[in-house]
C-alpha cells in the first residue's frame, strides 16, 4: 500500500465544485490503478498556537480545509499513474479551472507505518 497525502484551503462557496472535481479526479485515479480516495470537508479544525491547518495551508477568511487522501496499491502504479497524467495533456484539460488556489496545496507520498481496521 502506498498513500498519497494533500492539505488545502478551499473557498466554502466551492464545495459544490469541489466535490465535482473530486468526483472527476477519482475516475482518473482509479483507472489508473487507485484503490481508494477520501475527500473531507472542514468539520471541526481548531486553530493552534504555533501552527494549524490553516497556518499550514495559509488559508484566508471563508476558506474551508480539506484533508484528503488516495491510495495506491505501491509506490510503483502511483508514480506510473503520474508519470502517464504529465504526460496526456487531455488529463489536465479535463479539470478546467480549479475551485481553489493550487499554489497553496500540500501532497506528499507515504509509506504506511500503521494501518489497522481495515
């Protein structure tokens, strides 16, 4: 199992176009070899002392947090998987613009350490 992880602040009006994206997004993953994705919406995020969810994402006034995650069954198909989007310039075309700013997101890849309940 291999997760790949993202962080960002999207404007609360967007959620309606977000969970379009999102729905849109999960197609193209999973035909490419993705297993599962979550997508989840600001509930209850506090703000901290030294940093937050908000810090991190540098979020601005109305903007909600999303913490979403999709995975993959190796690092190997999520590196293929992305390797195949950069390069199908209809990938990118078929997300038109975005419901947040990009320039504030986080991802990273992840290697379990845990994963129980499943």
């Amino acid at each position: 199992m291999y997760i790949q992880g993202f962080l960002l602040a999207v404007p609360g009006d967007s959620k309606a176009a977000y969970h379009e994206l999102a729905s849109k997004g999960w197609a193209m993953f999973n035909s490419l070899g993705a297993t599962e994705m979550v997508e989840a919406w600001e509930d209850d995020v506090t703000d901290g002392k030294l940093t937050d969810f908000r810090k991190a994402t540098q979020a601005k006034e109305g903007e909600k947090i999303v913490f979403s995650w999709i995975i993959w069954p190796d690092r190997a198909t999520c590196d293929a998987a992305s390797q195949k989007m950069q390069e199908d310039p209809a990938m990118g075309a078929m997300f038109g613009e975005l419901p947040f700013d990009g320039m504030r997101m986080m991802w990273g890849g992840f290697t379990p350490l845990l994963a129980e309940g499943r």
